[in-house]
C-alpha cells in the first residue's frame, strides 16, 4: 500500500511506484490510497502504470498554478501539523 493524502499532478506518487518497481514489488500488487486526487493526477498515474490499484474518497476537478488541487483542502501537511498559519505569517 502506497499512501498520499493529496495527488495533484501525480509525479511524487508515480516516483514512489518507480521505487517500488525498482525493488520488484509487481506492479499489480501495488495499491495507491489517496484522500483526495486531481483528475490530472489519476490520468498520469493510471496512464503509466495501468496496473496500480488507485483508491481515492474524491477526484477534484483541477490543479491551480501553485500546483494546488482545486477546490482543494489546502496543504494536508500544514493542516496535519497545523503549520499553516506560521507559513501564512511568513509569506506576508
């Protein structure tokens, strides 16, 4: 099981299939969970590796030019770690 809470364009989780590849896990036993995907993601995932099982709560329609899913919930990692105001205060 390969787990990301958001794909957006899918390029970390299409590397992090690549490393399981490289350590011969087959492609058919791997299985991408993900609470919330970019429609982009889920085609480039499933386009270079069509035998990945994705499972996902929900597929948003777009990725903004912050390469952000939108609509989104914002950064998982700030929300999780509650970071996200301190990096808000920083960029102002």
């Amino acid at each position: 099981m390969l787990m990301d809470a958001t794909v957006a364009t899918g390029a970390a989780a299409m590397m992090a299939v690549r490393v399981l590849l490289d350590h011969d896990v087959p492609e058919e036993n791997i299985l991408l969970l993900s609470l919330i995907m970019a429609e982009s993601g889920v085609h480039s995932v499933a386009y270079a590796f069509p035998k990945v099982r994705v499972v996902t709560t929900a597929i948003d329609p777009q990725v903004n030019d912050k390469f952000h899913i939108t609509p989104g919930i914002g950064n998982f990692g700030d929300r999780y770690f509650g970071t996200e105001s301190s990096r808000q205060c920083e960029e102002e």
